[in-house]
C-alpha cells in the first residue's frame, strides 16, 4: 500500500534522451493504468512519492491521452515525459491539455512535434563557452534555468544544464525537451543538444512554427508500489 492509498500500481520506469552509448537520459515514470488513480490529489501523491522530475499517467493508451505531473505540480505540456509515452505506447498522437503533440518513431529515435508556446517559461542563459557551462554549481531556488553554450555553432551542437528551481528535490534536470524547444525557437535552427552527465536531444524548426523534438528511450524497470 502507498502512501496515497493505491495498491498495485504498475510503474514502467524509462530513461529518455540517452546519449549514443545508450547511458544517460532523463528517468520518467509512466503509470499505464492511469484509472487506477484517477485523481488529482491521488496523482500528485503519487509523483511526489516516486521523486521523479517528471511522473505521466495513462488515461487513454489507444488515444494517447495522459496527465503529466512533477513531484510539486501537474504539468499542461513537457518534452522528455511525452516523447518517453509515445515511445512506451507506439501511438502517433498524443493528446493533452494543451492540444494534440503528433509522434514518429524514426530508427532509433523517437520524435514528437510541438509548439514551444507550450512550454513553461525558462530563463535561456548563455555563457561563454562548454567549460563555464559544465563549472556551474546548482544556484538557490526561485528561477527555472536553461543554462547552454556553443559547442560546435556551425555545427549545430550545444552544451546545457537545467536548474528547475522549484525547492521539490529536483536540483537539476538531466535532459530538459521544453526547454530545448524554447532554445530551438530562439535559434531558428537544429541542435544537437548534450545535456546533464550526458543525454542527447535533437531539435529541428517546423511547420507553423513547430519545433520537432527527439531522442532515444529505453525500458528502466517496471513494478508495482
């Protein structure tokens, strides 16, 4: 029994955003049975108790319909928890709060396309160069910050870090898709992003100002709590 009061549910445990190597990435619980708490409060509780920067909840897996939360906050948009889901559930649409994010599979990347007005506002905060950006020490709480450098500007490739700033245990994000979609419409161009101890993002422009966002993903665990 949980905390929250749920036996039983099943947590597929995913990392998203893994680097070349398939190391890395950003872990993301998904609840595929998202009946099973079907709300608010139960949710939350849930997220919180896993610790998770982000926590998806199924509640239609033929529609991709699914609720994404932090361990502090329900979440209308977020990059890495829906490209995990589509991944997780093969689907081409996935349907949130926001509208609907369309989904492909491509190799050995999974891709969704958004629009990055959806995505919850971050500080994008340049420095210098890849070494500055890896020296950063996790500032105090009150500012979502996108931390980034060029690597390679003609190239495409880009260093970041992101520090959430939230105060929910969550210090630093390994790999941020949101955020790499704001970046992404504030270039005006692809990147190839290495985020965190080392997980890849790939972005690229789209049509009516979409940004095309993708990644690898793979199977953690899965179990009950």
């Amino acid at each position: 029994m949980t905390e929250n009061g749920a036996p039983g549910v099943l947590i597929d445990v995913l990392r998203v955003f893994c680097g070349p190597d398939g190391r890395h990435g950003n872990a993301l619980g998904v609840v595929r049975e998202g009946s099973l708490l079907p709300d608010e409060a139960a949710r939350q509780a849930l997220a919180k108790e896993l610790g998770f920067s982000e926590t998806v909840f199924v509640d239609d897996p033929e529609r991709g319909a699914v609720d994404i939360y932090t361990p502090g906050l329900r979440l209308p948009f977020a990059g890495h928890p829906l490209v995990g889901a589509a991944w997780l559930l093969d689907v081409d649409v996935l349907e949130l709060p926001v509208g609907e994010v369309f989904a492909r599979q491509d190799g050995e990347f999974t891709w969704i396309t958004a629009h990055p007005g959806w995505a919850p506002p971050r500080t994008l905060r340049r420095y210098a160069s890849a070494a500055e950006v890896d020296a950063l020490k996790v500032p105090e709480p009150g500012e979502w910050v996108y931390a980034w450098a060029w690597e390679d500007e003609a190239a495409g490739r880009v260093r970041a870090r992101a520090f959430p700033g939230r105060g929910d245990g969550i210090t630093e994000d390994e790999a941020t898709g949101a955020a790499a979609l704001l970046l992404t419409a504030e270039l005006g161009r692809a990147l190839n992003i290495t985020q965190g101890a080392g997980s890849q993002l790939l972005t690229a422009p789209g049509p009516d100002e979409t940004v095309e966002l993708g990644g690898r993903v793979r199977l953690e665990s899965s179990g009950t709590v």
